[in-house]
C-alpha cells in the first residue's frame, strides 16, 4: 500500500550564517572555520554556504554597530532607497537579500541556518516561524531525535504582532539556532560542539530527504510566544527588580502564577500573575535589556507534520 | 616593594566604586542603589561614599569609552598635561585621582572598594595588591571567616616593580571584589546579593578596626600571577580554537603539564607544556581576548601575615 505523504522539492541551495550579532561567537566561529575548510558542512548533491551576515560588528565584537541586524528583514526596509544616510545594517540587508533572496521569490535559499547564542540558560533550541510548515517539522523532529538524550526545544515565534523580521526569513525555509548559556564575547567548547551537533543532523536530514527517503508523519511539542514581560522599573526608567533567584536559569521549566518572578533590589519578590501556567525563555538575556524584555512567557502545545517525501523520487 | 604600613588612624573616607568596567553589572546597580539609600553604606563611624567609576561605559553598557580605566591610574597618564584629545578614561582617571587621591599622597581616600565581575568562573575573589598588604589581607581573611561557603580565593595582583595602574592604587589602601561567572551585561540576583552582603562585611570590618580591634596573625593561602596564556591562533591572529572543555570553568585548580588547555577548530587538543602545576584564573575571560589572554597562571603561596595591633585611643581633648 503506498503511502500517503506530501511531495517537496528537493532542496538544492542551503546557507549557514554567523554573525549576524557579532558577539556571539559560536556561530562567528564555526562559519570562519568552514570558510577555510567546509568539508564537514558538505552533503552531495547540496550547496551550502557559510557566511558572515555583519562582518563589521564581528570584527568590534558587539551586536550591532547601528540597528539589529536580526529585526529589520521586512520589505519597507528592504525597499528603502540605498544610502550612505542608510543606517549600516538596513544598508547590509539590502545587500544580503540580493545575494540570498529576494524575499519571498522563486529564487531565494532554500535553506538558511542562522546560528545564534544566548546568555540565557536555554540549552540547544530550533526557532520555528511559521507552525504548518510539514518540511521544518519533520526537519526538527530529525533533530531532535538525533541528538537525544541531549535536550532541543522547540520556540515557535509565529505571532501576529510579536515575530520579527530575521535575517533568515528571506528563505523558503528559515531556521532559527540558539544555544546558550555562553557570555557574549565568550567562545565555549561545550557550546560550539552542541552547535556543531546540530548543523551536522540537520544537514543529514537535508540529504536523507534529497535522496529520497520518507519521512512518516510525526509530532512535536514547541513552545509558542505569548507575551513578553518587561523588568519592572521606576520613574526614570531604571531597572528596579531583577529576574528572580528561583526563575534563572530556569528557561523552559513551567512557572505558574505565585511563582517568584523578580526580586527587587532592597529584596522583595514579585509573583507571577495571572492564572496560567506559562513557560520562560530567554530568561535574562544581555542584548534584551534595551530591548525592555526580562523574559518571554510560552505556552506548550503539540505540532503535527503529515509524512513528507522528495517529489523526485 | 614595601609594605604598606598599616592604618594608625582610623578610617574616615572610604569608597565603594562600582561600573569602572560599565557592563559588569553588580558594582553598577549597588551604587545606583547606594545613590537612593545611601544608609545601607553608614557606619557608626565612618560613612562609605558610593562612586559610579565610569560613567559613559555605563551608559553605553561597554567595558570602556576608549581604553581600560582599571588600567589608566599610573602617574603617566595622571600627571601628564590635559589636552583636548585625550582618551575619555584617561579625562575620567584624573577627576577620579582629585576625587580619590592623589594618589601616593596625604590627602587620598584611606580606603576604595572596586567591584568587579567576570565571566570567568571565580566564584568569590578578593584582589589585594601583595603579600606585605596587611590590612587588607586582614580583611580577605575576616571575609573568608565570615563566608566559609564561599571559598573565598584571594588573588595578590600587584607585581612587584611595576607601577599600579588600578582604581584601588589612587588609595591608602584597597581591595577588589571580584565575581563571576556572570556574562556582561548581565545581573544576576544571586551574585547582586552576594556581593551586597560582601561589601556590607567589609564596612563591618573597617568598623571593627576603628573600634580598637586586634586581628592576630595568621597563615593564608594565595594566588599570585606568574604568566598568561594567549588562545592558539592563525597567521591572521584570529582564534584558531579556544578552551578546552577540561579547563573550563577550573580556575583555581590545578593544571598539570599534559592536561589538555586548548581544543582546536579541526579537533586537535593542545596540551599544557610548562614544567610545574600552575593554577589558572581568568579562564575564558570576555574582557581579555583583546588582551591576548586566555587564562591567567598563577603559582599558590602561604605565607604568614603579622598581627594588626588595636588602633590606640588618641589622646581625649582636655574638657
């Protein structure tokens, strides 16, 4: 009896990009090294490029040098008229879309990794943007099989006014990779290897598909976006109350309301609210400070993947 | 080097300077909070004053504006005439030098605090200057009596010969705390209240010491530098690997010849080639890649450290 499955191009062009925060070095890293020597990230019959996304504010090691390169992939900016007045990462996407995309054409990746790290105690995590994709279901739940007993989550940031514009939406299939805790500024052994891990299954998977096996059709749990949650903070702005000591490094592990939240600096703890069970991620990350986001709460729910197979099989 | 003398006053004008490196975010928001409640920093008799170091690389969240201001306070930069083009830590080092020092003068600060933190997995360490720095190795050891948990690690910074170029040298005398691991830009609760209380204890121990305490003599165990290790890196200087996963987060342990240090990008471990043990500190500190270290090896001594006499009483004035 055949089986019932959905037919997918084969994938042909695949990009891994680093740097696209040019201090978290993981992903600087690994791209150099197989800009120099790529044999690891080669599978036959596959394109796949390594490249740095925002080599200037790799080479200062900061994040950004004037806007967040990870926010601004949407077609107002990359439509704008080019500029020196520009600000250089809206100059940069421009030109990252022309060589990866356009956005949203038949000619884009078919495929881009961006690789990111977190301060935050989150372990290996896939970011998902778009919930009924069958391809990156079945992609992550490779993934994740594969790297077990090692842990991998899932973060679905499909949201209608919470997702953001990636550097890797200009794809057909954009993922999201984000291994944490590492310091920005700080290359970890343990850190690099896990990202390594999963670069290398994912690639597999990419080649096991190309050649033509199915894939059954299968479940995942994901961690859907809900709301993002601010420090609490007095008349001029300042930070008033840190992530509480129960809730750091506690990403992913389910907070119900009551729960210690913040702790204010002369040391009174702040409850969760509300009256559901939510699940923290990026529990105290650095680069969201400015960004006025002391965690963001998720609630868990179940994707499911029809079987998938390669339409030239 | 000389000793430095112990007080035979006692200690008036104390500070507690935090942000001298603006992303290290414990000293930061301590002093914010000390700037609102300036109370928590008062003792019967002495009241400590709180110094935002580095006000611009604070606001920035970077370590620095234009260069390290932990590294601006030798008399080169402090004595050498204004002009408009100096580096904003080097304008900054000498309003902190009128405002602490002058530094090797009467009028300096008796005693500054810097509080620091790192991404390195330190725990709790003191930084005092030398094995003749008697106060304040007196109060590394009333910290460690009063946190046994901590293991409190005492690192003795100053090499003999050299020029100081830290904060606490603008001084009589000082010490810096240094916390970790925490990532810049980060604050954690559990070293913010960690190192609260740690400042809180030394304002105690200044207390005790103008109150008339003795403090005998004693035995302590410490690390003193003695090299740095740079990452192994391409023609290009760029990093060709980095710690290896056996030598992360081991600071303060032994590190034998043949135990592995670096993990290279194609795979291959580098093992450590000296002739002797070396303990290493600072491993996979953020802040120093820049500075080509990787880690820093320190040898561990003990030594003894005389008793502080009770301060004598001055003279009452004649009612």
């Amino acid at each position: 009896m055949t089986s019932c499955h959905i037919a997918e191009e084969p994938i042909k062009k695949v990009a891994i990009f680093g740097g696209t925060h040019g201090n978290e070095l993981t992903g600087v890293f690994l791209v150099k090294h197989w800009l120099k020597n790529g044999a690891e990230i080669q599978r036959t019959g596959l394109e796949v490029k390594p490249f740095i996304t925002n080599p200037r504010a790799v080479k200062k090691c900061t994040r950004y040098i004037d806007c967040d390169l990870n926010r601004i992939f949407d077609l107002e900016n990359l439509g704008k008229k080019m500029s020196e007045d520009l600000p250089y990462e809206v100059r940069r996407a421009q030109e990252i879309n022309h060589l990866f995309g356009p956005k949203n054409s038949e000619d884009s990746y078919d495929i881009i990794f961006d690789l990111h790290n977190t301060t935050s105690n989150m372990g290996c995590t896939l970011i998902l943007e778009d919930s009924r994709n069958n391809f990156l279901i079945q992609m992550f739940h490779y993934i994740k099989t594969s790297l077990a007993p090692l842990p991998c989550y899932v973060y679905l940031i499909e949201h209608p006014s919470l997702k953001y514009a990636t550097t890797r939406s200009i794809a057909k299939y954009p993922v999201g990779i984000e291994v944490g805790p590492q310091p920005q500024g700080v290359l970890r052994a343990d850190i690099l290897d896990q990202m390594r891990k999963m670069i290398k299954h994912a690639l597999d998977f990419i080649h096991h598909f190309n050649e033509g096996k199915e894939f059954p059709s299968c479940t995942i749990e994901v961690y859907k976006i809900m709301e993002k949650v601010d420090y609490p903070r007095n008349e001029n702005g300042e930070i008033a109350a840190i992530i509480h000591p129960n809730l750091q490094d506690q990403d992913w592990k389910p907070l119900h309301p009551g729960d210690p939240v913040f702790l204010t600096l002369d040391g009174k703890t702040i409850p969760l609210g509300g009256d559901c069970t939510v699940h923290p991620v990026f529990v105290n990350e650095a680069a969201y400070y400015e960004k006025k986001e002391a965690f963001a709460k998720t609630t868990k729910l179940t994707l499911q993947a029809e079987s998938i197979r390669c339409s030239l099989h | 080097m000389c000793s430095l003398p112990v007080p035979r006053e006692p200690l008036r004008r104390v500070a507690v300077a935090g942000g001298t490196h603006g992303n290290e975010m414990s000293g930061i928001y301590l002093v914010r909070h000390w700037l609102l409640t300036p109370a928590e920093l008062q003792r019967p008799s002495f009241s400590a004053v709180p110094v935002l170091a580095n006000p611009a690389a604070t606001a920035a969240c970077r370590r620095y504006v234009d260069r390290d201001l932990n590294r601006t306070f030798a008399s080169t930069f402090l004595n050498s005439r204004p002009t408009p083009d100096d580096p904003y830590e080097v304008t900054r080092a000498r309003e902190l030098n009128q405002l602490l020092g002058p530094k090797a003068s009467g009028q300096a600060f008796d005693f500054v605090l810097d509080l620091h933190n790192t991404t390195a997995n330190m725990g709790t360490c003191l930084i005092a200057d030398s094995s003749h720095d008697v106060f304040a190795l007196h109060l590394c050891r009333h910290l460690q009596l009063q946190y046994p948990e901590l293991s409190c690690q005492v690192l003795l910074y100053q090499r003999s010969g050299e020029e100081s170029h830290n904060l606490n040298s603008v001084a009589k005398n000082g010490l810096g705390l240094e916390l970790g691991p925490q990532p810049q830009g980060v604050l954690r609760a559990d070293i913010f209240s960690r190192m609260s209380a740690l400042v809180a204890t030394v304002l105690d121990f200044i207390e005790l010491f103008n109150q008339g305490t003795t403090f005998p003599a004693f035995e302590m165990e410490a690390y003193r530098p003695v090299g740095v290790m740079d990452f192994p890196r391409t023609e290009a200087g760029n990093l060709a690997g980095t710690v290896h996963p056996q030598l992360q987060d081991q600071d303060f342990q032994p590190l034998q010849p043949g135990d592995p240090i670096f993990q290279m990008f194609s795979g291959e471990d580098l093992l450590y080639e000296g002739e002797s043990a070396v303990y290493p500190v600072f491993i996979n500190e953020a802040a120093y890649y820049e500075k080509g270290v990787a880690f820093v090896q320190t040898e561990k001594l003990t030594f003894s450290v005389p008793a502080m006499p009770a301060l004598t009483p001055a003279p009452s004035p004649a009612s």
